[in-house]
C-alpha cells in the first residue's frame, strides 16, 4: 500500500448508508475486478472495483462483499470472503491479507476464506426475499469484456430464478455522490500531489524537450508522493491539443506554442483532475494570452454556478453561452453566423465541443445521477476550452470543485493558473522552491535542464 491507511470508520458508514436503501430482507453482493490479461500469459495490474474499495478498502483480487441487514443471524449480515493465503501463492504474487488485518482495515468482522463462499451464500439466498447485484453502469462505459460481476450474476439467476432481482448500482450512485468529509479529504490530497507535479513541470518545460519528457516530470514527482497517475496523461503541445484525447504524448515542444497539460493523480484511489495551459517558451503571445484569458473567465464563473438545485444540463447550457460572448469577442465567431445557425449545430461547437464538466472521485469520470439537481456534497470538474485547429493551438483550463450549501470550495484554488504567475513561475521569479537534483542537469534530448529556480509550493 503506497497511502495511509484509511480508518476503517469511513466504510463502515459508506456499508451503513446503502444498507439503508435496501428493501426488507434484502441480500447485496459486490465483486472484485477482474485481473486484466495482457497477451502470452501476461498481466496488467488490477484496478481496484471501485465499489468494493467504496464499501470496504480492499484492493485484492476475488474479494467478495456479502451484505444481508436484516439476516437473522447477526453474523451473517456483513460477510467478507477472500483468497486464503498460502505459500505458494504469497510465493509467487506477495502477501495476502489475513482475517485480522481485513478485520482491521474494513471494520467487517465476520471474514471468510473463499472456499465457504457457495455453502454461505446458498443458505442465505434461502433466507432473502430480495437479491441487489451489481454492475458497472455508465453512460459512457464501453463494455466488450465479460466482468467477474456479469459472470455472477448470470449464474445466480441461473441457479435462483425466482427470486426477486434488483440492481445495486443506482444506489451506490447515489451514496458515491455525496463524498463524506473524509473523502474530501483523500480528494485534497491527490490536489496536493497534483500541485507539485505541476509546479515541477513549469520549471522543466523550455523549447526542445518532448512530451514525453514533461510526463516522465510528472510520473517521478507522482510516485514520489504515492500516488499514482488518475488517468492516461495528455500532454498535448500546438495543433496536438486540438485532439481533445492526445495521448501519444511523443511530440517536440517548439518555441512560441502552448503545451496542453490534462494531468493528474490519484491518492488511495481517489482521483483529481487538472488542466492547464502553459507556453512553452515561458511567454504567451498576445493572441495566445487573450484566448487564455478568455477561457478563464469562463472557469471563474461556472465554478461560481455550482450551485445545488441545479441541473447539469443547464449549467452546460450557461458555459456554452459564456464561451459564445467569448467567441465573439475574440473574431472567432460573428452575430451574423450566431443568428444564423442550425441550432442542432450551434456555431460555438467548432471551438467548444465537450462538457463542461463532470463528477470525481473514485473514478476520475465518477458514477452520479447526472439526470438530477447538483446536490452539496458532489465533487465535480470544470474544464472550459476553447480549440482553434485554424491557429495551431488550444486553451483549456480546469479545477476540481467541492458543491456546498454556503457556495462552491474549488480544491485547486493554489494552483497557479493565472497567466502571469504561469510566466512567472517559468521565468525564475524569486520565491520559487529549487528542483530536487533528479529535475537539473541535461534532457534526453541535450538541453540543459534549469537550475536555480524556487517555488511557492494544491
């Protein structure tokens, strides 16, 4: 484990407010992912399924979660099965967790090795009347594979069908949303390990290197503070950022462009989700400077229209409106065109084309009932842009956002991001902390690294 441990606290309340949700003498269950194959007889690491890591902590392959409020005996109503270590196994994969330290780590008392699974679980099918499964519900989820969830539950209804099914993930949805003080805080400290990624890349970045130098910046500092990347790093510089998903991450950064950097981390599983725009000469040029600008005051005022009560939809529909004045303000777009449009096709979508943005936690683009009003408690992006393929470059910006009753916390509020401080930052200002030694020195690419520089340490 490259994070603090959690206090066990946080999933014993995470299991206390969906079993709450359930119909009487209900059953639920959650599985573990998959172990992702590679080719030959290759593996990747596993991702942890974030439901499961919601409800107990547990990272570990073929963990099972059986929660059952209501059963008659007290023992049965919070079960956790896992794989028995053994020799053998630690051998050749590492330790496994043992009964006393899952005790310890996810508050469930009762934990079982895997092989009392079928013998505990037919008895209590017996006794439920309702079965909760689970499943990766989202809209945008892709799914070609078969997942260890569809397996089970395929043959649960094969073996029990006349029981009364329900699907688990609307309600995890529901409680994932509204992310707990202790959540918030994990979600603060990918913030923070996401700040000194970024402050290290502003004083590496100079003409010459590669992008994939700048991610190498990242990774190093990441690791270093135990995180990990939330998710494949766009590191996007001139036309590059006109692709809304660069991931090659392979070109030269030249004089006078702008490098696009959607990069973040995560923490205990707990992802941020950072965008910025920097020059890569340590300058913008004016056009470039105006765009940025533009594009800020976009960011500043949708975080301000986080509010509770309000649709998604409709808070898409106000960034769209902001970013249209700012179109037109910038000769990028006419009244004249604005009038005439198909509003099928608004005009706008040639340089703004995505969402504003979307929930955060366990997964960078998080479950939510989206359809809903906004409620304190969500986590949510905002990422304005403004993409102009016709002019080689690109501005996107974007913080993580706390919605409360009392207005919106914006977690990244210390990231530099205002365009001075960017050239600042990058130009040496006096104040800024020195790169540690494995920063200085000669690129891959002969250039020699800057020296000297000092940064304020999101």
């Amino acid at each position: 484990m490259r994070y603090k441990a959690i206090n066990p606290g946080v999933f014993i309340a995470n299991r206390s407010r969906l079993s709450k949700m359930f119909l009487p003498n209900s059953l639920a269950v959650v599985n573990a992912n998959d172990v992702p194959q590679t080719n030959a007889d290759g593996t990747m690491a596993m991702v942890p399924n974030s439901d499961l890591f919601y409800l107990t902590g547990v990272e570990q392959e073929q963990t099972i979660l059986l929660l059952y409020p209501e059963a008659d005996e007290e023992k049965h109503r919070e079960l956790l099965f896992l794989r028995e270590p053994t020799g053998e196994l630690e051998l050749w994969e590492g330790h496994k967790l043992t009964k006393e330290e899952a005790r310890a780590a996810t508050g469930v008392q009762n934990v079982h090795w895997l092989s009392e699974f079928p013998r505990l679980f037919h008895r209590l099918m017996c006794e439920c009347e309702h079965v909760y499964l689970n499943s990766n519900e989202h809209k945008r989820a892709v799914i070609e594979t078969e997942t260890r969830d569809a397996r089970f539950t395929a043959e649960t209804q094969r073996r029990y069908p006349l029981h009364d099914y329900h699907r688990l993930a609307p309600l995890l949805h529901r409680t994932r949303a509204i992310k707990s003080q202790a959540e918030v805080a994990l979600l603060r400290k990918a913030c923070e390990i996401t700040e000194k990624g970024f402050r290290r890349v502003l004083q590496f970045t100079r003409p010459g290197v590669l992008e994939r130098e700048v991610e190498a910046e990242y990774v190093h500092e990441f690791i270093r503070q135990g995180g990990r990347f939330a998710y494949q790093p766009i590191i996007a510089t001139g036309i590059n950022a006109c692709c809304l998903h660069s991931i090659s991450n392979a070109s030269v950064c030249r004089k006078g462009e702008l490098l696009l950097l959607d990069v973040a981390a995560a923490y205990a599983n707990y992802n941020a989700d950072l965008t910025r725009t920097i020059p890569v000469s340590g300058h913008f040029s004016r056009r470039q400077k105006r765009v940025y600008n533009s594009v800020l005051r976009v960011l500043r005022q949708c975080i301000t229209g986080l509010t509770p009560g309000k649709k998604i939809k409709d808070w898409q529909k106000e960034a769209e409106q902001m970013i249209e004045k700012e179109l037109v303000d910038l000769g990028l777009l006419s009244l004249r065109q604005i009038k005439g449009q198909d509003p099928e096709h608004p005009a706008f979508k040639k340089y703004f084309m995505h969402g504003v943005g979307h929930p955060l936690g366990l997964d960078v683009h998080d479950v939510g009932l989206t359809t809903q009003p906004i409620e304190a408690g969500w986590v949510m992006t905002v990422e304005p842009g403004i993409y102009i393929r016709e002019e080689g470059f690109a501005v996107r910006l974007e913080n993580d956002v706390l919605v409360t009753d009392q207005g919106p916390v914006d977690l990244m509020a210390g990231i530099p991001i205002e365009a001075e401080e960017i050239e600042g930052l990058m130009n040496g200002k006096p104040g800024v902390p020195e790169l540690d030694g494995h920063a200085r020195g000669v690129t891959g690419n002969g250039h020699q690294g800057r020296t000297g520089k000092r940064l304020l340490s999101k």
